[in-house]
C-alpha cells in the first residue's frame, strides 16, 4: 500500500516531467483531483477518476478537501495504493495534499512526492523577475477574507487563483489598505498554459477584469520603501557600530523628554486639522516606539515583535464581541466589558494588593486634565454619575459658589480644584475632550494676541503704552476678523 500524488504542471503538456509521465503510462488507474485541466487530454491513462462531480454537489471547501482526502488515504490502503494527481506541483496550494500527508502520517501510509512544475516558475519567466529577490506568494482567497494585506510593500508579492470577481473586488479592497488605488498591479492570465498572457492595470480596475481558475495577480512593490521591516533596519543601522553615535547615546530614559515632545506635536497637528503635517508627526512618533524597541533588543529586554503580539493579543482578547460570541448594543457595552475584562487580567498578574479599582490603569504622567477626564470616564461606567445634566450644571455652579466664599489661600487653591474637576465632568456630558478644548483655546488666543501686536505696531503703539480700553477695543476689532 502508498500514495503516489504527482504533480502535472500548469497546463502545457510540454510541461510534464518525464517521471510523472512514465509514473502516468504505467498506473492502471489514477484519480485526479479536477479533470478540468488542459493537458489532461493528453495524458497516457488508462482509467482515468475524477472528484468534479464532488465539486459540483459541494456545499463548502472545507468539507470536500477533507473528504477527497479521507477518500485517498483510504484507496492508498490498497495493495495496489493509488495515484492522485493535482495540477501544478502537489504542494504549491493544493489543501487536499496537506490533509493527505497529515492523514497519512497518523495511518502510517507511505507517501511519495512526484514533483511537477508550478505555476510560479512559468509567470516569474513571463514577468522576468527573480523568486528570490524577496518575491511573497499567497492565496488570493486568503487575503480576500482580510482588513489589510500581511504585505511587505518594499518587494513585490504574487497573489495565486484570483478565481472570481468577487474574489478580485475582496483582494481590491484588502489591498487598497496599503496599496495606492492607482498603483499598477499585474493579472496573469493561463501562466504554463497555452493562452499565457499579461494584463497591466491599476488597482482600482482590479475586479473590472474577466478572471478564472488560472488567473494570479502580480503586485510590484512600491516606489518608496514603506515597510515597517525597513523602518527597524535603519534603526538597527544607527544603534550599530558603524551607525551614528548620538542614536548608539541613548537609552529607555534619555529618550523620555522625545516621546512626551513627539506625541504633544501629533496632538498639535490634530489640532490644526493638518492632515500633512499628522503623517510627519506620526511617523516621528513612530520613531519613538521603534527606538525605544530596538534598546529593548540590544539588552535582550524584549523585540518589537514582542511589542506587537501583546498588544493584538490584548487587542483581541478586549474584543470578544468581534473575535468571541458576545453580544454587544452599544458603545456602553464595549466599555463595560472592556473593564471587565481588564480587571480579570489584573487578577491573573496578581495584582491584589488593594483589590481592583474602577480607576486602576489611568497613567500617573497624563495631563492633569486628561487625567481627570479618563477619571471621570471610569468612574461613570460603574454608575458613579449624575441622572442628568442639570445636576452637573448645578454642581459646576456650586462649586464656583464655593471658590468665591473661599477666604484664604489654601482653600481657594482646593475649591479652584473642585470647580476645574467639575468643569471636566461638564465637559464629558457635552462629549467634549477638555485637554483638545483648552489647547484649542491656548491656540486662538496666541493667535489673536499676535494678531493684536500687529495692528498695535502698525499704529505705532507700544502695548505697554495703550490703556485697557484700547486694548480691548483692539481686542474686539482682531476677534471680529475671525482668528
């Protein structure tokens, strides 16, 4: 008893190996996965099965590679064994092979590999690159059923079986997360086939193409390199000996002014509404995980890989109701469950010390506004909350009622406290971000002050010079430009 499975290439029958051909001439008979292939005419079988009537009575994929399989390693427990041939090389996406060997194996059922070409080595000829200049191969359906690419964009990427529209419209999509719309991408038609040919097109015309079984899609790389492997290759560069010694300098502390610097000026961009100016900022930001993972590498701390994994694990796990079978309605929901789930993790750290808290994970170095903000937020979803909004209105009023009657430093000082806290809870109602509204507010008014430096120079005044009534007319005259 064994299994043969061969491989009968992409579809040229100059394209058959030799040894497939004999193995082919001398089987009394072999199962073929499709018969729909186009050198099967030409094949020396004498008794020729096929699994397309499976294919057409299949309800899913899954369940028919699994029964094609299952089938095979039953025919391979024959004395005579069997013959399964599949098109193209029998390990170049052909799921029914894996589950063979993987049911095989368990069975103890020899297998032997009859390798045959595939349909890379005729499409990287007919586009002339090299495979191994970095060249990704994927399944076209795979990547169809995903939000973004797992691409490196610096080097190009083949993409097997764009089968149906709908499958081209599902890669358009996911592509399009990384890819520009108009980036030009390949559609090879029939590669190893007779009817070979190449279609060059723009991304977003991907599903406007006729396509079939034989059709894969080249994607070359981008004109500028884009990849996060290349982001820490240079990072790597500078922290190495023949790199740069500023960057070799630093460590997880020095670096602690940059990254509070970085992330105030993302702020600032957002802020402006400067779309242009957020995509430097992000990547300076960026340049700051990227550091701070690359020491972390050097003193064998952890690696950006590390960073990664916990945070999309983390990620999933705050997510059961997209990644889980919980149900959610509402944002309110997604937070409480958030909570919920965050304190079971701090359980399992064993962070017991005070038991758990609605407040717990709030960072210390936050602005103080921003602080009190999440505060606010976290105390809320555990029902710490006024009914309605006239009561936070009157607490607002009562506190300030408070910071007037004050009559000595200190307690001025605690009540001008409470007044800003409630001011920010205020906010939260209003679903106002205090922290963006005041920095907004601090922005307008350099603004207008600057504006009204101008118009006093231009009068030929000194501020220091003008009464509070001209300052303020002036005041008035700048707000009415509209700055």
């Amino acid at each position: 008893m064994n299994i043969t499975i061969l491989g009968l290439g992409p579809g040229d029958p100059e394209l058959l190996t030799r040894r497939a051909w004999r193995i082919l001439s001398e089987a009394e008979e072999v199962y073929l996965r499709t018969a729909r292939h186009p050198n099967v005419s030409d094949l020396p079988i004498r008794k020729l099965h096929s699994f397309d009537a499976w294919y057409d009575a299949a309800e899913d994929f899954a369940s028919l590679y699994q029964r094609i399989a299952e089938e095979i390693v039953r025919l391979g427990r024959r004395p005579q064994g069997v013959v399964y041939a599949v098109p193209g090389h029998p390990l170049v996406g052909e799921q029914t092979v894996t589950l063979i060997l993987q049911q095989a194996r368990a069975q103890s059922v020899p297998v032997q590999i009859v390798d045959g070409l595939s349909f890379i080595e005729p499409l990287i000829g007919a586009l002339g690159i090299d495979a191994l200049d970095g060249l990704q191969i994927h399944d076209a359906e795979t990547i169809a059923h995903m939000h973004h690419p797992p691409l490196n964009p610096d080097v190009p990427a083949l993409l097997a079986q764009v089968y149906s529209s709908a499958v081209a419209s599902d890669v358009k999509l996911t592509l399009a997360n990384q890819y520009p719309e108009t980036h030009e991408v390949i559609l090879v038609h029939g590669a190893g086939t007779l009817s070979q040919r190449l279609e060059r097109l723009p991304l977003y015309a991907l599903d406007r193409q006729p396509v079939d079984h034989l059709t894969s899609l080249y994607v070359p790389p981008l004109q500028l390199p884009g990849s996060f492997e290349h982001f820490q290759e240079i990072m790597a560069h500078l922290r190495a000996p023949d790199g740069c010694p500023w960057d070799r300098q630093q460590t997880h502390e020095s670096l602690r002014p940059y990254l509070l610097e970085e992330t105030y000026e993302v702020l600032e961009a957002l802020d402006n509404g400067d779309i242009e100016l957020l995509k430097r900022e992000l990547g300076d930001l960026l340049l700051q995980v990227v550091f701070h993972a690359q020491i972390a590498v050097e003193s064998g701390e952890f690696s950006m890989a590390d960073v990664i994994a916990h945070v999309c694990q983390k990620l999933i796990r705050r997510h059961p109701h997209v990644w889980g079978d919980v149900q959610v309605s509402d944002s309110a929901q997604v937070h409480a469950n958030w909570d919920q789930i965050k304190r079971q993790e701090r359980a399992a750290e064993g962070i017991t010390e005070r038991g758990p808290s609605a407040l717990d994970g709030v960072p210390k170095t936050l602005p103080a506004l921003a602080a009190a903000a999440a505060i606010h937020a976290r105390a809320s979803r555990v029902g710490f909350e006024w009914s309605r909004l006239e009561d936070v209105i009157a607490k607002v009023r009562e506190e300030l009622d408070e910071l007037l009657r004050a009559d000595d430093a200190e307690q001025r000082r605690e009540e001008f406290g409470d007044v800003l806290s409630s001011l920010v809870n205020l906010a939260r109602w209003y679903q106002i971000d205090p922290e963006a509204a005041l920095r907004e507010n601090i922005a307008k008014f350099v603004r207008r002050f600057q504006r009204l430096e101008q118009q006093a120079a231009a009068q030929g005044k000194a501020l220091q010079s003008m009464t509070l009534d001209e300052l303020d007319a002036l005041w008035n005259a700048v707000k009415s430009e509209g700055l």
